[in-house]
C-alpha cells in the first residue's frame, strides 16, 4: 500500500510559526502596522500575498520578492519554536513503515524547512519520498500498482493526484481518519 501524507496539518502544526513569521515580515514591510491572523492555504505564495496585499493590488514582483525571502529566511530560523509534531503520528508512521507501506510526504515548503522540522522529530527516515514546494513531479511512479491512501487537506494536491492516480484512491482530509482504516 502507498501512504501520501500532507505537511502542515498532517502531520505537523506549523500555524503559530506562520503567525508569528508573517508577523514579523508585517513589522518589516506594511505601511501600517496591524496583527496578521491569515490561515495557512497550503502554499507560502498564496499565504504571503493574502496577508499583505488584497485581492484587487497588483503585486510589483521585486516586493513579493523581497517579503517572501524575509518571511521563509526568519520562518527557517525559527519554526521549531512553535511547532509542533500531531499527536500519533511517529507511531503511525512507525507501524506503517513495519508494514511494509510506502510513505510519501508532500510539503509546500522549501526542502530545507521541511527537512529541519521533520529531522528535529526524527520523522525523516520514515519516507520513501519527499515532494517539496508542493510540487509533485515523479510521484506517478508510486502511484501505478498498489492500493492508494492519501491525508490531504490542502485542494490542489488533492486534485493533482486524482489526476494523477490511475488506481484505486482513497483521500481522507485528516490524520486520525486514516488510523482507523489501518488498524
């Protein structure tokens, strides 16, 4: 069986680390100070330009630019802080492992936040592959013999491996549905 866990929300809460880098990036680039509460959409692009731009604003791609490598840069540097590992998922990850299971993870962040936060829970070694950026470019091979299970939440990687997936698929939109089917 294959397993294509999601990053943030998955299997880890990365939430108050995002708060807390777009709040920073906000004191270092708005006009006007306020507190960002923007939720995380699953990709840091779209996140960024929620919080500091509205939907009408043409966003001069050098600004992006610019708030972008500040908010990844001190989000790298300070992401263990405040985040946190779900509850069950080493184990989970464990007993699937020993099972014989592929794992693969897909994370919307960069490789190196995505590796330092899943090397600090010693999670690392559990995955067959990792997909960075939200990118999912050579998953297919994975995906054409074998039973599929993915724990998605965020729309676009749902949709990528439907289209992807040319066998059996099951989605679940948490982690605590998919322990139950494994049990």
């Amino acid at each position: 069986m294959v397993f294509i866990f999601g990053f943030d929300g998955i299997i880890a809460n990365t939430s108050f680390s995002i708060e807390s880098a777009l709040h920073r990036a906000n004191l270092n680039f708005a006009e006007k100070q306020e507190h960002l509460s923007v939720p995380f959409d699953g990709s840091p692009d779209s996140t960024l330009k929620k919080a500091f731009f509205s939907q009408t604003e043409k966003m001069p791609e050098e600004s992006f630019s610019t708030v972008k490598e500040f908010f990844l840069s001190w989000f790298y540097e300070h992401c263990l802080e405040q985040t946190v590992l779900l509850p069950g998922v080493a184990d989970f990850l464990y007993s699937l492992s020993v099972k014989g299971s592929k794992i693969l993870l897909v994370s919307a962040w960069p490789e190196k936040i995505t590796q330092k936060i899943i090397k600090y829970f010693d999670i690392d070694g559990y995955f067959d592959s990792i997909f960075y950026n939200g990118k999912l470019e050579g998953i297919e091979k994975f995906l054409t013999d074998q039973q599929v299970t993915a724990v998605l939440k965020n729309s676009a990687e749902v949709q990528a491996i439907k289209t992807l997936c040319n066998r059996s698929l099951t989605i679940f939109p948490d982690f605590n549905a998919v322990k139950i089917l494994v049990k």
